[in-house]
C-alpha cells in the first residue's frame, strides 16, 4: 500500500503539462491507462522513458521523458580546453563518432580561420561516409529487432560493422572513442595499406546492402508494420527542424552536404534520396538508399585521395586560443544535423559551447508522430526516429 | 506481394546459416579467453611512463612539466614536481615527479597526454585485460606502476617507438654538439686567455 | 455408482457453490470452470466421448474464456469490499428453484421413459454426425441460422458506434 | 517391402518393451500398468527433447545470425540445458506482494498437464498410441483449448499491466487462430471420414508408385497445411505471432512475474505445446509415421515420426530467425479475414475433391480455386491497405 501512496505522490508531482487535457478524446466512457515505457524497457535503446496514455491499445496522449544520461556535456566544454572537448564529442553520439569529431573540428576551424590540407579532407569524407554507412546498417537493425527480428538483421549489421570498427581501430587506435580528428587537420595518416583494405571492405559493402534488400525490403510483415505509420508530414517536419534522413523520408530536399558543400562535398557526386509518404517504411527505405549513395562517394574518395600532410602546418595543439568571435559548424550527421555553436573570448577555452544535437530535436515530433497509432507502433516509430540518448541527454 | 517477400528473406537466412559453416567472412566471432586478437599498433588503452635503461627511477623520462595534468580532458592524472633535480637521459638537470599518479578508472584513453607531451615521457599501453577486485587502490596506479620500459614500448607500438627514438637521438646529437660547441668555445676561450 | 462418480459429483458440486460464493469475480469464473470440467468428466464416465469433449472444448475453451474476458473488460474484477450475497436473492433463490424444478421435472420423466437401462449404448462420433446432418438437420440449421443472425447482430452493434464515432470526428 | 523379421521388431521396440516389462505383473494390473509405462515415458521423453530443443533452437539462430551460439557447457554446449535447469530450479520463486498466490501457483500447473495430456491421442509410431479414442482429434483440440485459461490466469493473477494485456493477447490470438487450426483438420476429417488420429495414419499410408497418400501431396491438403501451419505458428505464439511475448513492446508477456522453476514450467509448457502441435499436424498432413518413399518403410515408424516433428521444429527456429512480428490487428485481421476464408474455401475444395472422383480434372479444377482465391484475396487485402513495394525519386 505505502508504494501505491508513494505512486500517488509522484503523480501530484508531475509538471503541469501532464495535466493537459489529451491530445485525443478517448472513445466512449473508457479510462485512460497510463503506462510508462521504460526508462528499464527493452526498447528504448537506453535509458528514456515515454509515459503514455493509452485508450485501450491507442495512443492517446505521449510524453518523452529524458535526461537520465546527462553529463554536462556542454558546461565541462566551457571549463577546459578547445583540444579537451574534443574526446568528449566522441561519447555523444557514441554510434559514429567520426561525423561528432568532424562537426566539432569544423566548428573550431571555423572560428579560428583554420586551413585543412587537401588529403586530411578525403580522409574526413572517407572516414564520415564509413560511419554514415554502418550507423544506417545498425539503425535498420535496431528497427527490425524492436519489430520482433530476433536481431537477425542486427546481426548482419554488426558483421558489416564490425569490418568498419577494425579500419577505425587500425587507423585512430579505438573502435568507437576515435578521437581523431584535429583543428586543422587530422590526428595520424591513414598508410597505404590501411587504404588497400578500406578499398577491399567497400568492394564488400554493396553485397551487404543487397542482402539486406532481399532480407527485408519486400517482406509482407515488414511493409504491414510500417507503411502508413507514424506519418511525418513535411511542413510538420520543417517546422519542428528535424533534419536528416527523417526530413528527407518527408520528401523535403534538404541534405547540409549538398547545401553547404563542407569539406570537399561539392567534388562527389551523389543523389539525395526523398520519400513521399513520411512513415516509418520510407525512413527504412530513405537510410537503404543513402548506404548505396555512401558507397558511391566512398568509391570516388578513396580513388581519388592525393598524398600530402594530414596536419596543416599552421594548426596549434598547444596553447590554442582563437580570437574573439562566435562561429557554427554543422555537417550532415548519419542522424542529421549535427552543429556546434562556439563563441571564444580569446582565452583557452571557449566562452560558450553548445550543441546542436539532431537526436534530440527530431524526437521533438515523437507525439505528433504517435498519436492514435497502436502502442506497438510507438516503439517502432521511436526506433525510425533512430536516437541515441547519450546525444540527446548530452 | 503474395508472401514471396518472406521466402526470399527465409531464402537469405538459410544462406548465412549455412554460409557460417562455410566462410570465415560471415563467422567473424573470435571465442576470447582462448583466441586473442593481436592489437593494432595504433591501439591505446591507458597511458605508461616511459624510462631509458634498466633502473625504472634513474631512467624516467618525465621531467614533471605538468602539461599532460592539465591538459588530461577528465583530470585523472596528479603529479607532484620534486624538490630536487637530477640528471635525466640528456644528462641535464631536471625535475621529476615525486608522484605520478592515474586513476585509469577516470581515464577515458583519449591519448591527448601523449600529444600534448614534449619529452616524449607518456604513451599508450595496449594491455586491456586490467580487471581487479580493488575499485580503488586497484585502478589508481601510481608512478612504480606505470613505469614500462622502452624496450617494452618498442615491442607494443614498433614503429611509432622507432620514430620517437630516432627523433630523440637527433635531439641528442643536436645537444651534444651544442655542449661540445661550448665546451670548444670554452676551450678556446680558456686557451685564448691562456695565450 | 462407482467411487468415480461420488469423486466427480462432489468436484462438480463443490465448483458450482465455489462458483457462487467465492468473493473474486474472477476466482467465480474459474471456479466454474471447474464445475465445467467437473462436468464433462462425468460424461466421459458414461462413455459418451463426443459429449464430453464438446464440453471441455466448449465450455472450458469458449464460453470460460468469453466470461473471463467479459469481467475484465467490464472491471468486475475488484473484489467487492460488502457481501457476496445480492440483494435481490429472494427473486434469484425463485429463478433457481424454477430451473431445478423443471430440470428435474425433466430427469423424472426420462427415467419413465427408460426405467432399467444398464448397458452402455454404443454411439460413435460418426452416428452423431450422421443423426445431426440426417434426423435432425432442420434443428441444427435453425440453430445455425440463429447463431449466424447473433453473430451479425454483434458485429452490427458493435460497429454502429464506430460509424457514429467517426461521424462526430468529422465534425 | 521386405520387411526382416529384425526391423519389424525394431519398428515395435517399444510395444514390445512395454509389454515385457508388463508380463512380470499379475494379469489383473497389466493393462493399468501399461498405461501408466507410456506416460511415463512421454512425460520423460518430451521435456528432455525440450531440453534438446532449447540448445538446438539457441545454436541455429545464432547460425542463422553468423553466431556461434552457447558453447561453453560440455561439448558444442550440449550440456547448456542442464545448467540452465540448474539455474532455474535454485532460483528464488518471486510471486509479487499483491498477486493472487493460489492461482499465479495453478496457472503453470495448468499449462503443463493441458499441454501433455494432448499427448494421449497422437500416433507416434504403428501401434504407439496411449489411448486410442475414437473422437481423438477432438480431445486434442479440447485440451488445446483448456491451456488458454492458463495463458489468462498467469497473466491476471500477477497484476501487472504489461502480463494482463500480454495474456489478453494471448487469448485473442488463440481462440482466433483456433478456428483456422480446427477449420484446417475438419478438410482432413472430412477425407478421411473419421476423427480417429490412427485411422488418418492409416488412410495416408499406401502408395502409388512408390509415392505416399500423404494429404499434403493434394491441392486442398497442400493449402490446409499452409493454413495449420500458420495457425499453428499462431497457437503457439511463435514468431512472427510472438506478440503475447512481445519483449519490445511487452518486456515479456504473461509471463514477466514469474522467476525460477515456475517461469521454467511456462517455458516447458510453450516448447511441450510446439512439439505436440507439430506432432498433429504431422499426423494430419504429413503421414504421421509412414516412411516418404515406398522402399523406406523397412525403417522404424517412429523415427519416421520423429524426424518429421524435429524438420517442423526446424521450420519454427527458421521462421523465428527471418520474420519480424505483425501487430495486434494486423494479427486478428489476418486471422479473420484471410486466412479464415480460405480455410473455409479449402473445406468446398475438400468436398469437391471427395465428390469429384479419380482423375486430373479435379487436380486441376481445386487448385484452379484455391490459387485464385488465394492470390484474390492477398492481393485484394494488399491494395486495400495501400501496402507494397514503392520506387523512390532523386533530389538531382
């Protein structure tokens, strides 16, 4: 009974916007049931919690429940270092650290006026399209388990990734906390031998999509749990600044590496795939896609990498200070728009440090995407989204 | 449309079924405790001290800068500077650290001690299997700890030591001759003022 | 008379008041069943097969299930904090006396009919069949129809306040 | 054809065993002794293909997902059961505070003796049946039906949210999905004009041309099979029905309160159910224990019978490693509107084809029906649902 009391003193805790009247009227005379899912559920890829109100099976009201994992991300940034932050950017989205190092040392160059060398470019653009391929594998995956796959399709993403995590590892000397890239450049330079068997995992990758294709594309149950929900409709999503496979799953045009052309971008050539529908089938189908685009541009970059340093040579390591200014760099995050808002007073360390975590603000739409749907459908439509919490709590 | 979607996925999975007897490409499982994996050379776990010669004091590299304290991201690292000097591998009068202490329990391996090192005294180790039944004296090494020689950084990171090593020489040389030019100067000049 | 039957007799009774007093709607529910199991393995001691797993198949597979699903959808399952006894129990005593009367009625007038039957008669599942399809097909058609005409009632009402729900959403 | 004295004893082995082991009791008890050596030896036999089941089941997915799977408890980890029945039995039984004791403690009682006694009726060898009633398929199915309540008493009894929508699941999926399974054995009663299980092995043991009569072989048992086969997939809740268990949306179904030797009871219960299920739809549609070919049957029945079970258990452990789980109504929809109606459009085929005569006519003429109601009604409930493949356009 003292848990029941306790239960009832948590509720009346509950911030005022859990008292709104639902978004959805129930049908009939029925009770809401409230359920928590998570932040211990088997689906939440971490520790999150959405407190539904169901009608029945339907969803009637959700309301995402975050910050079990926050570290302060942001204020240590503000106390140390530009260099120091630069291990930390690796453990927030801890699936492709590659792409938050890139994002951050963009950031940084940005603000600093900072030149690249031309091979530490395509080391980037290789090093970035290499995670943008194995977090769409391992994100499909992770959709398909929460569908119930026995983690089948994991399984063979994890194989293909596998192989990606040992050229990371032979190369930065860590599988997933790189740390590797530098204002100005890159850490160390990649042999060639390191790029003989980037060339040979590539060659494989192409086998890996197609099996995938034939695994899951046209599946009867796939298409029947997916297609029609968790619509995103596209000025929902413009509105809301979701970015990302996601907006492009909605049919809107926009991808930052063909906007901005950072990097050397502008040099590939590659397609942007777009959705018509906005559901969770077109967000599988949009990440499909984007793998073979990525394979395409990893193709053109490791053909066409020139030698040369890795580090320009007018990059500082230590007793970096830029001068004052503000600056935001932003790239095309496997997830979407990954940026990161600077402004330096001269000192050692910047003055403010923030990030633009794209997890976190295309999970923003969860309820609109949820409502009325079946509960089951809710963890599919969170697992589409493809979060991970370390970057939305930071 | 009419299922033929699911025989074609059933029709993929008995292909990885069979094809793991088959191809080591698909079977990527090493089974640990018996099989091991060699680690790249570019691997990092924790950080050592490096010392020249066989007594691991006389021979450490560290000359206390405290540059790698205060750059550590997580702050896992305390030095304390000592009061004395003495000679190092240069044969200059330096400090050293009375304690150098890693709580690898903080530590997350992001190897920016060792970047940020001008005496080349800190590098990354590559043993991995550091489990003990101590959470705090266990995982708080101090400096006796961390001392490894260079004859094991060789054999751990081969041609990064090799490069380290070369570039040290020269440094020496460059020294030396630097002494020898002073020294001949001081010489001269004593012969000068002689004659 | 065997000690089977006494065994079985007593089980089925002792469901049956169970079924009755016991507080829990839902420990009723399954109490009945147990009156029900009781039941068909009565039927199966006079060998009559057929009868007796059409009972369990039935009852305990259907008719427990709609019973049990019907409490927890209505949320009966609280248990009550006043008494098991309605207040309307004079008029339920009235009904049961009622049915046992007729139901015994019934019984006496069989046993006239068949005063000293001691051998097993020896029905197989195929002479029902072909008594239900032969003898009595008109009966089992008129029951057929009758379920089929409740089975759409059911649906009909059910989607009725579907259609009127949508109707009100399109407003 | 030739059958040798000494494989006609090896295909009875075990009837004569029982009946030696019978012969050293008086007269009187022999026949309840009997008895009670068969049960003994099915509720022996099964739970230790359970435990089989378990290590095969846990090393073909992990094949089918390039993993090696357990491999650390003896050799090839064919030990593992036996570890993971250890771990289950000194386990602490935790019944939650506000659970209803007494029937959280009967419902895994109740799974297990439905579940075996379903058993009783199944030929699982010539002359290997514990009792044979005349009206065999309908006690099978009676007991299939009595474990629901178990399903919904384990659910209801822990008074937890995600074990009473999980065993409310459960339920729904089970008496839909029973319809099909019981609608899929009436074509095959019907055929064979008699609910006896021994009888339908009879009626599929002959030969033609060296080929068997199994029902399978036939346009409408072809597709009673398909159709038992997805009930019986449903029935059991394996993949892609596994949503009583749904561990992304449910964590783990009806079963989530309960630990230790119980929770062990349930998962007996399932796997015990698989093997029983595809026992019966072996005998219904595959010829239960008739050898394939005419020239095999010098080989025991029973290891024909056993292996016909083990390739269906198989089949289970493949679908479960492929195939991602459908929705609650997409599940009842399927249920209701496919696969019912064709079930019942395979029972006129079955007429048709009683009715019909020798000949290719009716060959062709049921599977003319049953491709054309099948693709109909597939294609017509895909486009209903706007579901199928899409092509997708390029931003330049």
């Amino acid at each position: 009974m003292s848990e029941m009391q306790s239960h009832s003193a948590i509720l009346a805790d509950k911030p005022e916007s859990w008292n709104r009247p639902a978004v959805m009227e129930p049908e009939g005379e029925g009770e809401l049931m409230e359920v928590a899912m998570g932040p211990h559920h088997p689906s939440t890829h971490g520790v999150f919690r959405m407190d539904v109100a169901l009608d029945g099976e339907r969803v009637m009201r959700l309301r995402p429940v975050f910050g079990y994992l926050h570290r302060n991300h942001e204020k240590i940034a503000e106390g140390q270092s530009y260099l120091a932050s630069m291990p930390y950017t690796d453990r927030l989205d801890y699936i492709c650290p590659i792409t938050n190092n890139w994002a951050y040392a963009l950031a940084v160059e940005k603000l600093a006026g900072q030149e690249v060398p031309e091979r530490a470019e395509y080391l980037r653009v290789i090093l970035g399209e290499l995670t943008r391929f194995q977090n769409h594998a391992s994100s499909i995956g992770f959709l398909t388990q929460e569908m119930g796959a026995m983690g089948t399709p994991l399984m063979y993403a994890f194989r293909e990734r596998e192989k990606i995590l040992d050229l990371f590892e032979e190369l930065t000397g860590a599988r997933m906390m790189v740390n590797y890239m530098r204002f100005g450049g890159c850490r160390v330079d990649a042999s060639p031998g390191w790029l003989e068997r980037t060339r040979k995992v590539v060659a494989g990758l192409a086998g890996f999509v197609d099996e995938f294709d034939r695994l899951l594309s046209t599946n009867e149950i796939l298409m029947a749990r997916t297609q029609g929900v968790g619509v995103l409709k596209a000025e929902l999503a413009v509105n809301a600044g979701v970015t990302g496979p996601m907006l492009r799953a909605s049919g809107v045009n926009y991808d930052i590496r063909k906007v901005d052309g950072y990097g050397i971008y502008n040099r590939f050539n590659f397609r942007v795939p777009l959705g018509d529908h906005g559901d969770v089938y077109d967000r599988y189908m949009i990440r499909m896609l984007e793998m073979r685009e990525s394979i395409g541009i990893l193709q053109q970059a490791l053909r066409e990498i020139p030698a040369g340093p890795v580090m320009s040579p007018t990059a500082k390591l230590r007793g970096f200070r830029p001068k004052r200014g503000e600056a935001y760099g932003r790239i095309e995050a496997p997830k979407g728009e990954l940026g990161f808002y600077l402004i330096s007073n001269g000192g050692p360390n910047p003055y403010r440090y923030r990030v633009r975590p794209p997890s976190l603000i295309n999970l923003t739409v969860l309820e609109d995407m949820c409502l009325g749907v079946n509960v089951a459908d809710v963890v599919l439509i969170f697992g589409s989204v493809d979060i991970v919490l370390g970057e939305v709590d930071r | 449309m009419l299922g033929e979607g699911i025989l074609k996925g059933m029709a993929e999975t008995a292909k990885n079924f069979f094809g793991s007897y088959f191809s080591a490409e698909r079977l990527t499982t090493v089974e640990y405790p018996e099989q091991r994996i060699a680690p790249y050379e570019a691997a990092r776990v924790f950080p050592f001290l490096v010392f020249d010669g066989s007594d691991w004091e006389a021979g450490m590299r560290c000359v206390a800068c405290q540059i790698c304290e205060k750059e550590c991201p997580p702050k896992c690292i305390f030095i304390e500077k000592s009061k004395d000097k003495k000679p190092d591998a240069l044969g200059k009068q330096q400090f050293y650290p009375a304690r150098f202490d890693i709580d690898i329990s903080v530590c997350m391996s992001c190897q920016i001690c060792v970047e940020v090192c001008p005496f080349e005294a800190i590098k990354m180790d590559t043993e991995y299997e550091l489990s003990t039944d101590n959470r705090f004296g266990g995982l708080l090494l101090d400096r006796r700890q961390l001392a490894k020689s260079n004859q094991y950084y060789h054999q751990i990171h081969p041609a990064e030591a090799d490069g380290v090593d070369a570039r040290l020489a020269a440094e020496k040389a460059k020294a030396d001759a630097k002494t020898k030019i002073t020294a001949e100067a001081k010489t001269a000049a004593i012969a000068g003022e002689g004659a | 008379m065997s000690i089977v039957f006494y065994l079985l007799a007593a089980i089925t009774v002792a469901g049956g008041l169970a079924a009755m007093l016991l507080k829990n709607t839902v420990h009723c529910a399954l109490a009945l069943t147990v009156a029900f199991a009781g039941l068909a393995l009565l039927f199966l001691n006079l060998d009559a097969q057929f009868a007796g797993f059409a009972q369990i198949l039935i009852y305990i597979g259907a008719v427990a299930i709609l019973v049990v699903f019907a409490i927890l959808l209505t949320r009966a399952s609280e248990t009550p904090k006043d008494g098991v006894f309605s207040k309307t129990w004079l008029a339920g005593l009235a009904v049961a006396a009622a049915v046992f009367a007729v139901l015994g009625w019934a019984v006496m007038q069989s046993v006239r009919v068949l005063p000293h039957e001691t051998a097993v008669p020896e029905v197989t599942v195929q002479q029902i069949g072909v008594a239900l399809v032969g003898r009595y097909v008109l009966p089992l058609e008129i029951v057929a129809v009758l379920l089929t005409a409740a089975l759409i009632g059911a649906v009909i009402v059910a989607m009725h306040e579907k259609v009127g729900h949508e109707k009100e959403e399109g407003k | 054809m030739s059958q040798t004295p000494f494989f006609e004893n090896l295909d009875q082995i075990f009837v004569l065993l029982q009946h030696w082991l019978v012969s050293f009791l008086p007269t009187s008890w022999q026949p309840a002794a009997g008895v009670l050596l068969s049960v003994a030896a099915i509720v022996c036999l099964f739970p230790a293909l359970f435990a089989l089941t378990t290590v095969f089941e846990r090393k073909g997915l992990a094949r089918i997902q390039n993993r090696l799977g357990p491999n650390r408890v003896g050799p090839f980890g064919i030990f593992q059961p036996i570890a993971d029945a250890i771990k289950s039995l000194t386990k602490e039984d935790i019944v939650p505070l506000s659970a209803d004791a007494a029937v959280h403690f009967l419902a895994p009682l109740l799974l297990v003796i439905t579940v075996f006694m379903g058993f009783a009726v199944l030929p699982m060898g010539r002359n290997m049946v514990l009792v044979d009633l005349d009206a065999g398929l309908l006690f099978y199915f009676a007991m299939g039906a009595s474990s629901e309540l178990a399903v919904f008493m384990a659910g209801w009894s822990s008074r937890n949210k995600y074990s009473l929508l999980g065993a409310m699941r459960a339920v729904a999926q089970m008496i839909s999905y029973e319809v099909p399974l019981l609608l899929s054995s009436v074509a095959v009663v019907m055929i064979t004009g008699s609910l006896s299980l021994t009888k339908i092995v009879e009626a599929q043991n002959q030969y033609t041309w060296g080929l068997p009569h199994w029902y399978i072989f036939t346009p409408w048992g072809f597709a009673g099979f398909v159709m038992y086969a997805i009930a019986t997939t449903a029935e059991t809740n394996r993949s892609p029905f596994d949503l009583p268990e749904g561990e992304s949306e449910l964590v783990a179904g009806y079963h989530t309160e309960y630990s230790g030797f119980k929770f062990a009871l349930f998962f007996l219960g399932e796997y015990v159910a698989m093997f029983s299920i595809s026992g019966l739809g072996t005998t219904l549609f595959l010829g239960g224990w008739s050898a394939p070919l005419s020239f095999l049957t010098w080989i025991p029945s029973w290891i024909w019978f056993f292996s016909k079970l083990m390739l269906s258990i198989f089949v289970f452990i493949w679908m479960r490693g492929t195939l991602p789980r459908l929705r609650q109504d997409q599940l009842m929809n399927f249920a209701w509107k496919f696969v019912l109606p064709m079930c019942l459009v395979n029972l006129l085929v079955a007429a048709l084809w009683r009715f019909m005569g020798d000949g290719w006519l009716r060959w062709v003429f049921c599977s003319a029906i049953l491709i054309a109601a099948y693709a109909g009604m597939g294609l017509g409930e895909m486009r209903r649902q706007r579901l199928g493949p899409r092509s997708y356009r390029y931003a330049e």
